[in-house]
C-alpha cells in the first residue's frame, strides 16, 4: 500500500517558526516532524511514499532525496497554488491504482495503522475517516455518525446547540481509488466542505476510526511546546528512548558540568555542552550542538541544535530556534527566538 502525505500548507498559525522552513520539516526532538511520521509508516510496513508540496518544497526534496536512505521509495509532486486538501490528492491521481493512505503532514499521533487497515477492509467502506475526539468542537468540522459507525453528517464549527458529537476529523484517512472519480481536476477543492458531502449524497459508505490515544496537529507554537512535553511525559513514544521508563535522555557525547543542576523530565542531545550552575529542566529538550553558559536557566522550553544561551540568561517556556544566541543575562519568557530576534508567543 502507498501513502500521500499532503506536505504543501504554509504553516501561518505557527510562524515564526515556519518564516524559513515549511511545517513538516519542523524537528520533534530533533528530527523533521515528516521524517518522524515516515518512519512511523515504515514500521507498518508501508515503503512507497507520495509527498505533496508547496511551500518551500525544495527543503523538503533535498532533505529526503528519493528516500533511500531512509529505507523508503519517495516520489513528489508539486503545487504551484494550493489547491485545498482534495485538490491535492486529485493532483496524486497518477500515483495511486490501488487502496491507499493519506495524511495531514502536520499530524503528531500514534495510529495503529495495521489496525486502522483492517479495519477498512472490514467495513467495505469507500473512505474510513480517522477521528479524534476534542472538548469544544464549535471551531473545527464535526463528525457524526451512526450505531455502526458509518457517517451520517459533515457539520462545520457548528454552535453546542447544533450537533451532540465531539468528534473531528484527525487527517489521516484511507481512499479507495474510486474516490478519486469524485473529485474535479484543476482547481481547488475542500475535502471537508466539498468532497465528503458529496460522498454522502450519493449514498458511498465512510466510516470513522476512533481508536486513537494521543492526536494533535502541530499548527501553533503553543502546540509545538506541547507536543514535546508530551513526549517527555510519555504520552507518545520516539523510536530513540522510552520515556516513561527513564525521564531523563542525556547523550553520551554531552558534557555537563558536575555544577550543573538537571531536572526531569529532560532531553539533552549531541554534543550539547552544560556549564557550571546552569538548570537545566524539568521539560526541557536541548538538541545537539548546542550551549548552556555558566548561571543559566533553561526551564519548560526548546533549544534547538547549534544554538548558545549565554551566562546568566533565562529562557522559560520558549523555543530557541538553531544558530540564535541568548545573550548574557537576558530574558526569554513565552517567546521565540528566531534569526535572533525574539517573538512575543501568546499564552
């Protein structure tokens, strides 16, 4: 089976982040969200992978090649306009004769995808539908659905009093290829305001998967100190260390200071030099290369690689994008530091 991953959005909500780099590529712990999301593919046993760009796509090319070597065949295809989430499977069409996966390549979640597969098969539906369940559904497009778990209604943001669902379309699906027959070439078009509802007039069977434990689409900052934070909670797992079995990953090549004060849970990678009096933690991940300087804090927050925080500075629930430099006794709180110059992030 092969996979489309819809990698072309500008990832607005979460700039400054994505000014300079296009939202799959963004690092969870160090790697690119997509290569993250790729791996997880491949433990399931899918290696044919389609990426659909837009936004910068050349980054996202040079970074994965053809994929081998990640052990996977990659094959791209490029917008020159967005052309909304089934505009863009549409533009697919070529890649695919066959059942096949597609994903929001924005999406942290850990979907048994073989499960997710056979569940499918089972209900000899056109489209299975991943879902989530979330609190207040009144900002996102709801799902409801009947006693067998086929859809009944596409309801967007709709007020408490208009659905008794809370459950929201996750991005990952599974398409028959006849599905494609239903989508117009050649312009934009909205799966969720468009194509489902048309699926649904014309009698096709969707079904929802609801078994889902952890879900979240990395579209804001605050969503992006999230997601790693759950990652030091154990939440979802990385392929490199089992948090739930040991809150504190430090690399063998890191150099700590014995002054140093470090406290769980904690992610301190490559390379990172720590020096004297610094505190380092709790929730708090330093990817590699980077350096802490003597009487520093870096407390609930994200350094990435090659990155230096300065003597006496302090950097609290912040991201630290690479190569920056904190300067000596300076502070960062709920902010970005990007190209060096710091973002106010609403809390």
């Amino acid at each position: 089976m092969k996979a489309l991953f819809l990698a072309g959005g500008f990832g607005t909500r979460l700039r400054p982040i994505t000014n300079d780099l296009p939202k799959p590529m963004v690092p969870i712990m160090g790697k690119p969200l997509l290569e993250r999301n790729i791996e997880n593919l491949k433990k399931f046993g899918i290696s044919e992978i389609v990426l659909s760009t837009c936004y910068k796509p050349n980054k996202i090319k040079k970074y994965f090649g053809d994929g081998s070597r990640f052990g996977v065949k990659i094959s791209y295809i490029c917008e020159d306009e967005p052309l909304g989430t089934a505009g863009a499977i549409k533009n697919a069409e070529k890649f695919f004769d066959d059942t096949f996966l597609v994903f929001n390549a924005d999406i942290l979640s850990d979907f048994d995808i073989s499960d997710m597969i056979s569940f499918h098969k089972q209900k000899g539906a056109l489209a299975t539908i991943a879902v989530t369940h979330v609190d207040n559904p009144s900002a996102y497009g709801v799902i409801e659905h009947d006693e067998n778990g086929f859809i009944t209604a596409f309801k967007e943001k709709p007020k408490p009093d208009e659905t008794s669902s809370n459950l929201i379309n996750a991005g990952v699906y599974i398409f028959e290829p006849e599905l494609l027959k239903e989508i117009p070439a050649g312009r934009a078009v909205s799966i969720e305001r468009e194509t489902y509802p048309l699926l649904l007039s014309k009698g096709y069977k969707m079904a929802i998967y609801d078994r889902c434990s952890y879900w979240l689409d990395l579209g804001t900052p605050q969503k992006y100190l999230k997601a790693h934070k759950d990652i030091l909670k154990g939440l979802i797992k990385i392929k490199e260390h089992d948090f739930n079995k040991n809150a504190q990953y430090i690399s063998k090549t890191a150099k700590i200071s014995r002054f140093a004060k470090i406290k769980e849970p904690v992610y301190i990678g490559d390379n990172v030099e720590i020096s004297s009096f610094a505190n380092i933690g709790p929730n708090t991940v330093i990817f590699g290369n980077s350096t802490i300087g003597t009487d520093a804090k870096v407390v609930e927050s994200i350094v990435w690689d090659n990155a230096h925080v300065e003597g006496g500075a302090s950097v609290v629930n912040s991201v630290v994008m690479s190569n920056c430099v904190v300067d000596r006794n300076s502070d960062q709180y709920n902010s970005i530091l990007a190209d060096n110059l710091s973002y106010t992030m609403a809390v």
